[in-house]
C-alpha cells in the first residue's frame, strides 16, 4: 500500500448533493473507480493518525448484562432465555433493550468525531433520503467506512449479537440472515430532521440510538404501524438503546425538533436480498442451530 493513500483520498473532489440525489450515473462511477484508494485510505489514517489510545472498539462498549447473556448463550445455547429476557416487546413485531453501556458511549462517539474529522470521503445513505451526516457501514457497499478495526467492531455486532437475537425472536429469518448491511444516519431539524413511512428491504432490522446521556432531543420519535389492526405505537429511543424489528414493519421518524439523534442501522437479509415470505410461519428451531454463524459467501449484493 502506498504511504500517500490518505494525502490522495482528501484530495477527491466529492460528487454535489443534487447529483447523489439524483443517482446520476457519475456517482456510482466515482465510489467504483476510488474504492479501493478510499479503503487504503482508511488503513492508513488508522494507523498514523487515529488516537487509538482514546477508546476501545469492542464488546466492553455493551450493556453488560446483554453482553454477559450473550456469552453465556454461546457457550450454552440452552441458556438463550437469559438474553430472550432482557427483551422487551413494545409494539407487535418490535423488541426494545439496552444495547450499549450509556456511560462507554462517550468511547464510540469520540470514535466517530475523529472519523468525521478525518476528511476522507465517506459516501451517505441515500434510499429513503440523502442523509448529511450518515455513513454506510458494510463492505457491500462503496465509500463505506473502512478502517479496520471499525469493520471488526462492526462485524461482531452483527454475527455475535444481532443474528441469534433475530433468529431467536423470529425464527422463520433462518437462512434469510446470512448477508449484512448497515449504515448510520443522524437527525436534526435543520437539515435531515424525519423519515417518511416505510417499510425496510431487510428480514430484520437493528436500530441502535448512540446520543449520550447529556444529549437531550425532542420529537424525532418512532411510529410503528400495526398492519392489522391500524394502531400506530410511538416510541422514544434512549441512549444506548435499540429497538430490532422484522423489516416488513412499517414504521416512520417523526420530525426531530430540538438537539439531535444519532443512530446505527444494521438489516439482515437473504442471499442476492432475499426475504422471507410475509407471515411465514414460526416453525421450532433448535437452540443449537441459532448459535451458528452462517458461512454464506459475500454475495455484493446491495439495497441501496
């Protein structure tokens, strides 16, 4: 790798917003043709620049009793009731539980300051709106954020945490969890301050709230909607806190009013992005077969 990587990727010249906005077809041309100069980029300023000495990326950021359930279900299977019983159902289809440690998120944030003060082009989620402030987060897709030890963070969320949860809280997702995705996305009402109703391209869906304590917001709740019945429930994230949900959900941001929310967004889907079959059925799976890490290759296939 050359030792200019990070010196050339602050050099590119960002498409405008309209045209992001637009998918002009030169968009896509710039994330393929830099791709790989971006994600040497991110290999280098990880190691010459990132103050890695400030933080820890890893487990210790959880909440600990999720993360002392987790272990123990791993090694046991037959004790996933210990993390089945830290979730709470708050709308039909939608679990809610501390994800990470309030008082370790100050670690991930000044994490996250320094990779947006590190001037290499990261390219935002723009499916449902262009977001400002958001990153994508997978490999999948280009001008994602590729430092390294991020990616290893990042992928233990997923596989240790995020897919038995899922599969424990809907089994019919088995062999519709073996590709990832994810991406960040931050809220203000200056700029991106609401999301539309919509449902997500995914099996399930991880939304992970990352405000510190001491960042207060107002608005910017959660409206999830109840296909059968009609009922709205509206829900407020606390920090730390995550809420997962089959992806076929509908749900919306509401308009944030004062401060600010930031959130990562994980899915889980099948091969080449399939999904299970609405209402398919909750057939018993085996413990055992929860606890497993799919070996499916990186298909590229991406959503958005």
């Amino acid at each position: 790798m050359k030792t200019n990587q990070l010196q050339l990727a602050r050099a590119l010249n960002l498409p405008t917003r309209q045209a992001m906005l637009n998918r002009e077809h030169s968009v896509q041309q710039f994330w393929s043709n830099n791709n790989e100069l971006i994600t040497n980029a991110w290999s280098e300023w990880e190691l010459s620049e990132l103050n890695q000495s400030a933080f820890t990326l890893d487990d210790s950021l959880l909440d600990k009793n999720l993360h002392e359930a987790i272990t123990k279900a791993w090694q046991d299977p037959t004790k996933e009731h210990l993390v089945k019983s830290l979730l709470k159902e708050v709308a039909p289809d939608v679990y809610e539980f501390q994800f990470f440690d309030p008082e370790r998120l100050s670690d991930l944030r000044g994490y996250l300051e320094q990779v947006w003060s590190s001037g290499i082009p990261m390219r935002p989620p723009y499916g449902i709106v262009l977001n400002r402030r958001g990153v994508m987060l997978d490999k999948r897709s280009s001008g994602y954020l590729a430092a390294p030890n991020f990616q290893a963070f990042y992928n233990e969320v997923l596989n240790n945490y995020m897919r038995p949860i899922s599969r424990l809280l809907f089994p019919e997702i088995m062999g519709y969890d073996t590709q990832t995705f994810g991406f960040s996305i931050y809220y203000d009402p200056n700029t991106d301050a609401s999301i539309r109703p919509h449902t997500d391209a995914s099996a399930v869906t991880l939304n992970i709230n990352l405000n510190l304590p001491e960042e207060k917001f107002t608005g910017s709740e959660l409206d999830f909607y109840d296909q059968q019945t009609g009922k709205i429930t509206q829900l407020s994230f606390k920090p730390g806190c995550a809420m997962i949900h089959r992806g076929n959900v509908a749900h919306a941001a509401k308009p944030i009013l004062t401060g600010d929310r930031t959130n990562f967004v994980m899915w889980l889907f099948g091969d080449r992005g399939r999904l299970p079959a609405h209402g398919a059925q909750r057939n018993h799976i085996n413990a055992k077969e929860r606890w497993t890490t799919p070996q499916s290759i990186h298909d590229g296939y991406v959503p958005f």
